[in-house]
C-alpha cells in the first residue's frame, strides 16, 4: 500500500475535506508552513487556496506524488494534533504530545481490533474523515498494511 491510497480511500470529497481541515497556524507553529506551499506548488498558502485548488491537488495525488502526499499528511496530522494525542491516549501508546519517541517501537500497543475501537469511540468527537485517514496513517506507517481500514466494514465494539 502507498500513501495514495490513503487519499484514494476516502475519494475526492473526502480529500477536499482534508483539506479544508488543515490549519494554516499549525503550520506555522510546527515551522512547514514554507515547506508545505512549496511542495504544494501554491504561491500563497491559506485556506481559499488549498479549496481552489483541491482539484489539482487530488489530481496529483491520482497520479502517485509520494512526496507531496508525505507532507500532505504531515500537514493533515500537525492540524489534528488533539486528535491523535486523544488516540493514542486511548490506546495507552506512549507519545511526547503526540508524537513518538525515536527509541520506542510502539506497534505492541497497537493489539488486534484496535482501529474498530478508536473508530467507534471517536467517531462522534471527531471528523470521520480524518479520524479513518489517521487510522490508515497509523496502520499504513508503522503496521505495513496491505490493506485499507474500512469503518463499515468493521465489527460492531
């Protein structure tokens, strides 16, 4: 699996809403602000730009740009930090604010049927699209799924 296929699996509605997800002053907190427009290939960075040009950019994604989809997620991710920090939590993953320690190895936390349960605990809190795009992030990146996590198909908790 490739991280296109993250963006694949929500379709192009739900890679607009990722988008429009995006937080341009987390961005900027986290300093890829600058690496971010670049990659995007937008000479102005806001959230009327990244609508607009939504089409190009899943157009780019359907064409497999690996290294814009990378920073796509980066940008995703650093935007929904609270979510990610509630997960994780949840799951009793070891994080410094959300993000992984260099020296830990966190896939033991990750045991069987655990994205059914961060699905059905989150998925009134949380922005479904981003919650199933960080659950294939998570499984994608460090599991090595071969495969897409679905929520309907996922056994009722």
């Amino acid at each position: 699996m490739e991280i296109s296929d993250l963006y694949r699996g929500l379709g192009e509605e739900g890679f607009a809403q990722l988008l429009r997800g995006i937080s341009i002053g987390k961005l900027r907190t986290y300093q890829i602000y600058e690496g971010f427009k670049v990659r995007a290939h937008l000479h102005k960075l806001n959230t009327e730009t990244l609508r607009k040009a939504a089409p190009r950019l899943w157009a780019r994604i359907m064409e497999g740009d690996t290294a814009f989809g990378t920073d796509l997620a980066q940008a995703v991710l650093v935007s929904h930090l609270d979510l990610i920090i509630a997960v994780l939590d949840f799951l009793g993953v070891p994080h410094e604010n959300g993000f992984f320690a260099k020296d830990m190895d966190p896939k033991p936390h990750f045991t069987e049927g655990w994205e059914g349960r961060v699905y059905e605990k989150f998925r009134t809190t949380a922005p479904e699209t981003v919650l199933v795009f960080y659950i294939n992030h998570l499984r994608w990146e460090l599991l090595k799924a071969e495969e897409l996590y679905r929520p309907e198909a996922a056994p009722a908790a």
